[in-house]
C-alpha cells in the first residue's frame, strides 16, 4: 500500500489478499519449461497468438485467461487493460479463481508469484492446468488421469516389439513407443519394421517430425536432451504423450462404432449365408422327391418274373443306398431351420420365411407323398411277382395239358369220316360199332381236360398274361376241333345204328378188353399227368399236404396193378382163342386202339415218375423247413428290435422333459445317448439282410411276428430324428442362453415352472396353463396383454406353448440386444455426424467385404443437404431389423 504515493489509482483499488507461498516448492526442469511452452502455444496459435518466455509473457493475465478461454470454451471475466502491477494481478486473479471454480486446489500458488515472473510458480501453475483440461479426463477401463494415460499407452503399443511402457520416463528413451502410438493408429505414416532400438535419435526424431507434420501436435520434447538425461522429465512426457491421446481418441470412437457395425454386418451376413443353404438344400431335396414319385408311381408291369426281379432289385437299392442320404439330408434341413430361426431372433431379426413351396412343411408333404407312393410301390411289385409266378405256372400247366389233348385227338377227325362201315361184314360192322361206344366213352373223359383247358385260359385271361392272344387262339382251335369231334362222333354213331341190325356178331372179349383198358389208359394218362405236374407251396403245411396225397396215390399202385394184368389177362384169352379156334380177326382189336404194348410202357412210366415225385416233394419239404427257420430268425431279431426302439423313443421323450444337470451336461448325455443308438445300426443292418433273405426265398408271410422291416426302418428313422431333433433343442437353448446372458439357474428356473405347468407331461402347455404360469411369475396380465405374448410365442395360433418358445420369451424378458438406433448412431459416429454417408467413409472404417456389403444395399440419399454419392444409412440400420424392406 505505500505503492499509492507513487500511483494515487491504487487508493482507489480494493486490496488483493495474497496466497501463502509454498513451503517446499517442487523443482521443474528445463524440458518441463520448454515442452509446457509448447504445449501452451498449441492451443494459443488457436486464437492467433503465442508466447516466448512462459515466465514473463504470462505476468500481465492477459495470455493466461487468453489459454483458459481457449482449452475451456469458456468466457472469463472481462480482463483489466492496465499496465500497473494492480491491474496485472487482478487479471491472473482471475485467471486463478476460473481455475478453481474447477475443482482445482491451488496449494501454494499465488497471484503475486506469477506477476513477479517466479518460474517454478508459474511452472506448476501451467502443470496444474494440463491435469486438469488434458489428462484429468482421460479414462481407460475405470482408470483415469495418469493411471488411465498410462493404461491407454500399454494396451496399445502391447503388439509391437521392444516396446514395454511402464512409466512416463526411462519407457519413452529409445523412442519406440512414440513410434508404436503413430503405427497403431496411422500405420501408413511410419514403416515400424526398419526402427531399431539402438537408434532412439532417429525414433525420437521421426515420431516428433511425423506427430508434428500429419498430426498436428507440435514438437514439444527435444531428442537430445531426452537421450542425454539419464531419467527425462516425468510432467513433460506426459504432456506430450496426452496430446497423442486427444489427436487418436476420435480415431477410437470410429472404430468402436465400426467394430459394432461389423458385428451386426457379420451376423446378417451369417444369416443370409444360412438362408441360401435351406434355400438350395430344399430344392436339391425337392427336386430329388420330384424325380422319385414318378417313378415309384409307376405301374407299368413286366412280362417276364426276371424283368419284375430286376425292379425289386433296383427298389431295393433305392431303400439301401439312395433314400437313406436324403432321410439324413431332410433331418438336417429341419436342424438348420430351426438354428437359422433362433439366431435370427437372438440377433432380434424377423423370422425366416423360405421361398413359397420349400417351407419345412412343403417338404414333410412331400416326403409323405414319396413314402406313400414308396409304400404302394412294394406293394404293387410284391404283388405283381406273385401274379407272373401263377401265370407262369398256369400257362405250363396249359401247354401240357394242351399237348395230351391234342395228341389225343390227332387222326380221330379222319378216323370218324371214314366209310369203312359201308363194306364190312356183319361182324365187322359189329366191330366198328363196338369200337365206336368205346371211342365215345374215350370221349366223354376227355371231356374234363378240355373244361380244364378252357378254364385255365379263362384265368390267364383274367391274370392278364402277357401272351394271352396265343393261348386263346390254342383254346379255341381245342373248342373247335371239340365240337367238331362230338358232330362227327354224333353222325358215325347214326349211321353204324342204321346198320346194326345186318350187324349181330361180336366180339365179347376185344369189347371188354376195350371197355376195361380205355378207363386204365386214361387212368394212367391222369397219373403221368399229375406226377408231371408242376406244384407251388408256401408253407411246410401244403407240402406235407401234397405228400399225403402221394402217399394215398402209391398206395392205390397195387390194386392198379391187379387191373392191369386184368386186363392183360383178357388180352391172352383172345389170342388163345385166336390161336386155338384160328380165327381172322387181321391180328387187332375192332373196338380199341388200345394194346398191351402200349398199356405196360405207360405202367412203366408211373413206376418210373413215382421215386422221381418223391425226391420233388423231399427237396421242396426241405425249402420249405429252410424258409421256416428264415420266418423264425427274422421274427426273434424284429421281437427284440421293434420294442427296443419303442423304448428309446419313450426315453427320449422323457429326457426332453426331464431336468438333470446343466444343459452341456444333458447335451453330453444326449450324445452320448445318440452314440448308443448308433452303435446298434449293425443289428438293423443285421435284419436287413435276413429280411433280403427272406425276400429272395419269396416268402410273403410271417405268423412268428407282427414287425415287418417296414415297420422297423420307419422307426429306426424317426428314432434317428427325434435324438437329432432334441440334440439341436439343447443346442439352440445353450446358444439362447449364452447370447442372452441366461445364467444356468434361470434356465433350471424356467424348465422348472415349464415342468410344473406342463400338467400332461407333454412338452408343451395349452394357452391357460401358460397364462396361469405367468401369473406365478408376477405378470400382471389383461387380455390384450396376454393376446400380444401369445402372438410372440404362438404366431400360428395353434393355441400350444412349446418350451423353446417359452425359453425364447422368457430370454426376451431378461436379456438385451443391439437396436437399429444403435446401429444408426454407430454409422452417424462413422459420417461425422452426418445424415449421410460416403463409400470412402465406409471402406475407410470397415472391412472391405462388409463395407461393399453396405454399398450395394444402402440406397441413395435424397435429403435436403445430399451430395454426389450421398448414401441413406438411416434406412439400411432399419431395414437390418426388420422395420421395412431391405
């Protein structure tokens, strides 16, 4: 105050109270002066100024709140303009108290320091500045201030060699780690690879020329007096390394918005990947389903039992090796729906709508339509075998029978219009009259075989043989020499009754060896024809019935014998008489064609045809007990088989229901349930073959059980798809789970109340039992409320709430997911607060795949400030979700 008599305005200024002076002032070097001159004038250059000496040019106020105004934003006091030594430290007054309005405690610095130019005063005023507006509000993973810059330093210059920051002194020496910041964040700016650590002048010199020429962060350290000092200053580094933080932390805000927009671009993408696989799967395995029907539909028959073999065969082949791939390929399009559904809505995106016709239920229709026409398929083949085999045998029996007829007949149209009659003696004419009663009676028992002639040809008919017109034409040819043998025979008759009265002799003994051999011939023909003929048994049961007719025939042998020489015996009577009384009779008999030559050959051919007919019935009794143990072979395996996979379709569902463990536990124990259930293909290939057995024996039926391998292969698949099916649900609730941030406890807590209110052990609750559980839950339900939850977990309104349905909500219920207006912000942070963006923008801060991706689907901005390739991300960030139309 005695300053006022050498300046009366100070009277008139109120006193300034002084601060107290340090007690111990801390000690700066000559780097702090230097790098905190420079880091003053990089932010005084802003408002067109600068200083020299940071001692004197800060004295009067004026540049001091000039530096506050600048790093702040803020307007200080208006400042004094006086040159007097009042007016000065009213201004750093000022200066001071904007500080402290701060949270600033100014420990030992006063107003009267500054003014006197004291450097360490000033120094540390200058450094409690720089704490404040440069580093203070630096923060890295809950660190901040020093920890957090230092923090920062590490976690990026981590990659590089040689490079281990630890403080803010002796770690920036070789220069490397000013190097590394640059690298990290502008790799185009240093080539890293030629520094070396031996060489810090370079490093220092090339990181402060390159910081100062593309980053605008002036040169603040020198390179020398960094190398040469044995500890650099501690303040003057991290003032310099602070500026590289504020130049790259705009750099790291674009690419934490471009790190979210590639998570959410990777998982469409994935997405849409997914989608045109079902989508081409779903074709392959249509299309395939549309090649097969035709086929199967087929009904065209063969005419022959090898070309029908060939078709079994090839459908065999078809159930081997064709369908069971695209049974596999159809359980795994069902698998990779229902994954691609779950992903679209833990990544809250719409569900997933195939294109019209391949929907998992398209296919199912379509798989149901080729195991039908599959089912009638076998049918019709089985059928058809057993239709060609009976043709086969009734056309065999045809032709033989028709061959005996016709051999029959043949000469007996010419023997019935001969006139022989009109020049014979009396007895001769008595002669031809016999004869001609014995070829009546011959006649009438060829009657049968020509009904059975016609009646088999009626049936092949009826069978639809393949060479029907041949046979008919045959039958009809026997029917019309038939009629023609009953005129003629008719007419001869007629005309030897005429006769007979001029006619009284006769030979008894040629008309009762005719009478009796006639039915013994034609006896024997029957016996030949039936030893010859051709027989077909299914079962043991119509074999042993055959040979009990053959036994009962054999035994008929020695009362035909006794005929036989019967009959030969009257032969030798004649020829007694003949030879005794020498009578003409030209050495034959008058009333039959009929000798004893040929009576003892057709003897010997039954006696011949008998053993050959024992060892037919021997060897088909044999196939028939062969068959059988096939029947019983096939039968214990398909008893065991068929209940077995009952059992395991019941385990199963008991096991989606049930809650043990953790869910990677019952995943394990699913798998490893599905490793069991594989390991027994082996016995299902096992009855496969017995099955192809029993086929290839032709063997139709099975009284020994009620399985057949049809009814087997339809449940070993669905057993293969109901573990698969229940496999994926564990799977999608662990992807559920870890995407939503689900613990283990809250899913055993909804599986819980799932079970309680799932009353029918079903693994599914109707609409009340749902509302009911909600109500438990502390849902506070109207019944619009309840409607709109019903239409998330029940969208085809079947009126059912399936647990992964109820796991999806209850996920929604607890969990959260990226928005479209997190997205949009992420791509307004990359615009630089535009509401548009560029392709340069875009490849500049995403990959390249993804940003083209962005590219070919943003459309064209077409608001009031648009420029030339201006693109809309507003609406792509919500066609991503789903909101309109990508």
């Amino acid at each position: 105050r005695s300053c006022s008599r050498c300046f009366p305005l100070a009277r008139c200024m109120p006193a300034v109270p002084k601060r107290p002076k340090p007690a111990t002032p801390t000690v700066y070097s000559t780097q702090c002066s230097s790098t905190f001159t420079a880091w003053c004038n990089s932010h005084l250059r802003k408002a067109g100024t600068q200083i020299e000496n940071i001692e004197e040019d800060f004295r009067d106020g004026l540049k001091l709140m000039l530096l506050l105004e600048v790093i702040s934003g803020e307007r200080l006091a208006k400042p004094e303009r006086g040159k007097m030594r009042v007016h000065k430290i009213s201004n750093v007054n000022k200066a001071l108290d904007f500080i402290a309005s701060k949270g600033v405690k100014l420990v030992s610095i006063g107003a009267e320091e500054i003014v006197d130019g004291n450097a360490k005063m000033t120094l540390g005023m200058i450094w409690t500045i720089i704490l404040r507006f440069a580093i203070q509000d630096i923060s890295v993973e809950e660190t901040s201030a020093k920890e957090g810059l230092l923090l920062w330093c590490q976690r990026k210059t981590a990659p590089y060699k040689n490079v281990n920051i630890q403080n803010f002194h002796i770690s920036w020496k070789d220069g490397l780690g000013f190097c590394a910041l640059i690298h990290r964040h502008r790799p185009e700016l240093i080539d890293y690879a030629k520094l070396r650590k031996d060489d810090p002048m370079t490093n220092l010199n090339t990181a402060f020329d390159v910081a100062e020429k593309y980053l605008d962060i002036p040169k603040m350290l020198d390179a020398e007096d960094i190398i040469s000092t044995l500890r650099p200053d501690e303040k003057a580094v991290m003032t310099y390394v602070s500026c590289y933080y504020h130049a790259f932390s705009g750099k790291q805000k674009a690419e934490t918005a471009a790190n979210r927009i590639c998570k959410v671009l990777a998982v469409n993408q994935e997405n849409e990947q997914l989608m045109e696989d079902y989508e081409k799967l779903a074709s392959d395995l249509l299309e395939w389903i549309r090649r097969t029907i035709p086929w199967l539909e087929n009904r065209m028959p063969e005419n022959t039992m090898q070309a029908m073999q060939q078709k079994l065969e090839d459908f065999r082949d078809y159930r081997r090796l064709h369908k069971p791939p695209k049974v596999q390929e159809k359980c795994q399009l069902e698998i990779n729906f229902n994954t691609l559904q779950t992903k679209l809505r833990l990544s809250n995106r719409p569900a997933f709508m195939p294109s019209e016709g391949k929907m998992v239920s398209d296919i199912n229709n379509a798989w149901g339509n080729l195991e039908g026409a599959e089912k009638g398929y076998e049918e019709w083949l089985l059928n058809e075998i057993r239709r060609l085999e009976r043709l086969d045998h009734l056309a065999e029996k045809f032709r033989q029978k028709a061959a005996i007829h016709e051999a029959w007949t043949e000469g007996k149209e010419d023997m019935l219009q001969k006139r022989d009659y009109e020049t014979a003696s009396l007895s001769e004419i008595k002669a031809l009259l016999k004869k001609h009663e014995a070829f009546e009676s011959d006649l009438a028992a060829h009657q049968d075989r020509v009904e059975q002639i016609a009646a088999i040809a009626q049936e092949l008919n009826e069978l639809d043989y393949y060479d029907s017109p041949s046979v008919n034409a045959r039958c009809q040819r026997i029917c019309d020499q038939w009629d023609a043998l009953g005129a003629l025979t008719q007419k001869r008759s007629e005309a030897l009754q005429r006769t007979e009265k001029l006619l009284e002799t006769i030979d008894q003994l040629y008309l009762e060896f005719a009478k009796r051999a006639a039915p013994f011939n034609n006896w024997m023909e029957g016996a030949m024809e039936d030893l010859q003929d051709t027989f077909i048994v299914h079962t043991i049961e119509e074999i042993q019935g055959l040979s009990t007719a053959h036994e009962q025939f054999k035994a008929t042998l020695p009362e035909a014998d006794k005929e036989r020489q019967a009959i030969l015996g009257i032969h030798n009577e004649i020829a007694k008489i003949v030879q005794t009384y020498h009578v003409n009779m030209a050495g034959t008999n008058p009333y039959t064609t009929i000798n004893p030559q040929e009576i003892n050959t057709k003897w010997d051919k039954v006696r011949q045809l008998v053993p050959q007919r024992d060892q037919a019935l021997i060897e088909e009794h044999a196939r028939q007990q062969n068959n059988e143990r096939l029947r019983r072979q096939f039968a214990n395996q398909a008893n065991v088989i068929g209940p077995w996979i009952q059992t395991k379709m019941e385990e199963i569902g008991r096991i989606s229901i049930e809650m043990h463990g953790t869910l990677e536990d019952q995943l394990t124990h699913l798998r490893q349930y599905e490793k069991s259930i594989v390991n027994y293909k082996p016995k299902i290939d096992q009855l496969e073959g017995d099955h192809q057995l029993i086929q290839e024996a032709l063997i139709f039926d099975n009284k020994h059980t009620n399985y057949t391998m049809e009814h087997i292969r339809v449940g070993w698949e669905q057993l293969l798809t109901t573990i698969a099916r229940t496999i994926n649900e564990i799977e999608n609730q662990i992807l559920t789970r870890d995407a939503k941030g689900i613990s283990q406890d809250q899913l055993n807590e909804f599986r819980a109340s799932f079970n309680h209110f799932d009353r029918k052990r079903t693994g599914i609750m109707d609409a009340e039992d749902f509302k009911t559980c909600l109500i438990s839950m502390g849902y506070n339900l109207g019944e619009n409320e309840f409607s709109r939850i019903m239409s998330i977990v029940d969208p085809n309104r079947m009126g059912i709430v399936t647990f992964q349905a109820f796991i999806d909500f209850m996920s929604r219920e607890t969990a959260d997911t990226d928005t479209a207006d997190q997205v949009m912000a992420s791509f307004k942070v990359l615009a630089g607060d535009k509401n548009y963006i560029l392709a340069d923008e875009l490849r500049r801060e995403l990959p390249p795949d993804q940003a083209d991706y962005c590219i070919a689907r943003m459309a064209p901005y077409t608001g009031p400030d648009a420029v030339p390739g201006a693109l809309d991300y507003m609406s792509f960030s919500t066609a991503l979700y789903g909101e309109s139309d990508l």
